[in-house]
C-alpha cells in the first residue's frame, strides 16, 4: 500500500516546540535538575514525533483490538507498582519512572476512534459495547486513584463518539441517566478528593491543609500582575510556598515570572495548536478515522488545559493534571508527542 503526500502541519509542530521551550525556561528558572531531565525527554518525545509521524495511519486500523489489548494491560501493570503518597500511579524501570496513564493516553485515542469506525454505535448493543470499552480504563485510572487523568479519557471518548454518528436519542437518554446517576457518584469519591472540592469552594475552610495549594498558586499568579516579577525572581516558587510547581502548577510559577502578559502569549499558544487540529478535524470529516482520532486529541489536550489552568486561578478543583507540553513530566511529554506524531501521519492524503 502506498504513501500519499502531505504538507507538513508547522503550526502545530511549531506550537508544541514553543511550548515545551516556554516549559523548559520555568524549569530552569525553578531547578536546574529538572530543566535538564526535561530537556533530554523533551529531545527523545521529538524524535517520537516524527517516528509515530512515519507510521502508516491505516495501520492502527488493523491493530485496532490489539492496541486496545496492550492499554488495558500497561495500566493493569500500574498496580504492581510503587504506592507514593497513597497512589499507585507509577512503573519503575531500573532509575526511571513511568506512569502508565499518560503513555497509554494516544493509543487509547487510537484504537477507540479504530472501534467507533469499525463498530459504529448505531445500536444499543454497541452503544454497550462502547461503553464498556471506556469503563474499563476509566476504572483502571480512577482505582490508582486518579480521578483528574481518568475524566480525561472520559471526556476524550465521549467527543469521539458524539462525533460517531451516535442517534440523537441515545444522546438524550445518555443525558438523562447521566443525571440520574450523576449524585452517587460522591459515595466513589476518596475523602481527600472531597476535601478538595469543598476547599475549592472555599479555600480558607482549610487554608494550611487541604486549601493550602489552591490559595498558594492564586497568590503566585497574582504577584506576576502585568510584566511578572521576572526570570529566576518568583518568590513563591523559588522558596517553595508553592508545591508542585514544576508539575501541576507551572502554570502558576510561570505567571508569577512572567506576568499576564507571558500567560497571555502561553495560552495564545495553546489556542493557536488546538484551532488548527480542530481545523484540521473537519477537514478530514470523510475519512471517519482520522476525524474522530484528531477529535479525540483535540479534546484530550483541551481538557488537560482548562483543567490545569482552572485548577490554577482557583476556577477549578485541585486534580493531577499537568499542562501539556509544559509541565515537567516524561511520561505525559512523550505522549503528547507520540500523540502528535499520529496526528501527523493522519493527514496524509491517499
């Protein structure tokens, strides 16, 4: 089977290029360990790119159960591994540390849009079918217990097969039972999970406790006012006030440095890769594959960003969730490339 031809999306590889460079400045100005390790990550997730890029799209098509398969088991594996503060979210391998819920994030992508095009849920038996196949790392994620990465598969599967040409009543009873259920939900949230929600509300319910970070990282974006304090001069996250503040919170600790006008371009940035994919996205709406696919990134990068910024100016509950392409992380670094990298190889005109 035969290559097409394409043109080269530099929009978005330039967009991710310069947010993993906006990434790596906060790091270096917060510790220059991290900005290391993320730098030779960063180095490895673009030659990932264009790896993934070369792969022929219609390939995942045939593998489609198989990748499936291979996600179900890699976040399995996850329980075998280490617990850090209560959490078993991690593999170690000799000095490293994988965390099996990020990498598996594109293939999931993947093979479920592969599923929703080889099954389409034009029947309740395969509106059931579907289902289970997101309960079944949705479950996986949130028993870790990650309740932030497992809505983000949730929100990622729910785009795509809306998209799907799912009938307008299942659609409707989906709303309506979603609703139903919807308040129980609280008797599967852990306690601290709750705490955040109520903190979240109310921060100085428990400003040293449970409110401590959220009320540490509006005070970091606000002292950043218009221009930021400048590089390397972020109180709050030089002196470690703000916790995480490579990871969830990089956000914050770049704002306090480089003001509303460095957010401002940040997240100009992030506005100009996620239009273009969804540009792009409809473009494609004829190749069913491809379309749900790219939908499906598109909503997965859309949910990490409104969730870590939200979470960041306090519009948000406290999740663990990082800011795509910025926030220290190898796992979630290679697989937004990875990702990306499919996006690139699903252009290709045949």
């Amino acid at each position: 089977m035969g290559r097409g031809t394409h043109t080269f999306d530099w929009i978005v590889a330039l967009a991710a290029i310069l947010l993993l460079s906006l990434g790596l400045i906060t790091l270096l100005s917060i510790d220059h360990m991290f900005f290391r390790q993320q730098l030779v990550i960063g180095i490895v997730g673009i030659a990932f790119y264009f790896i993934f890029s070369k792969i022929e799209f219609s390939t995942y098509h045939y593998l489609d159960w198989y990748i499936y398969g291979a996600v179900i088991i890699f976040l399995m594996f996850t329980f075998l591994g280490p617990q850090v503060r209560g959490a078993t979210r991690w593999l170690e391998i000799g000095s490293f540390r994988l965390q099996p819920s990020e990498l598996a994030k594109p293939f999931f992508l993947v093979s479920i849009s592969s599923l929703l095009v080889r099954y389409p849920p034009m029947t309740l038996k395969r509106i059931g079918m579907h289902m289970t196949l997101v309960a079944l790392p949705f479950i996986l994620v949130f028993q870790q217990p990650d309740l932030g990465n497992a809505l983000i598969y949730l929100t990622s599967w729910l785009a795509m097969i809306l998209l799907s040409g799912i009938p307008l009543i299942a659609i409707i009873l989906g709303g309506v039972i979603t609703g139903i259920i919807l308040p129980l939900s609280s008797y599967f949230v852990k306690e601290y999970q709750k705490q955040r929600i109520l903190t979240f509300l109310d921060p100085l319910l428990d400003p040293h406790g449970a409110g401590y970070n959220s009320i540490q990282a509006m005070i970091a974006v606000g002292s950043g006012r218009l221009l930021g304090s400048g590089f390397g001069r972020g109180t709050q996250s030089l002196l470690q006030f703000l916790p995480e503040r490579h990871t969830d919170f990089i956000f914050a600790s770049f704002t306090e440095e480089f003001g509303f006008v460095g957010a401002a371009a940040l997240i100009a940035i992030f506005y100009l890769m996620l239009w273009q994919l969804l540009r792009h996205a409809f473009r494609v709406r004829e190749q069913l594959f491809a379309h749900l696919y790219i939908v499906g990134l598109f909503a997965l990068l859309l949910g990490h960003f409104v969730i870590n910024v939200g979470m960041n100016i306090g519009l948000l509950p406290i999740t663990g969730i990082t800011l795509p392409l910025v926030s220290y992380g190898g796992s979630s670094l290679l697989a937004i490339f990875i990702g990306l990298g499919i996006y690139e190889a699903s252009r290709i005109n045949r």
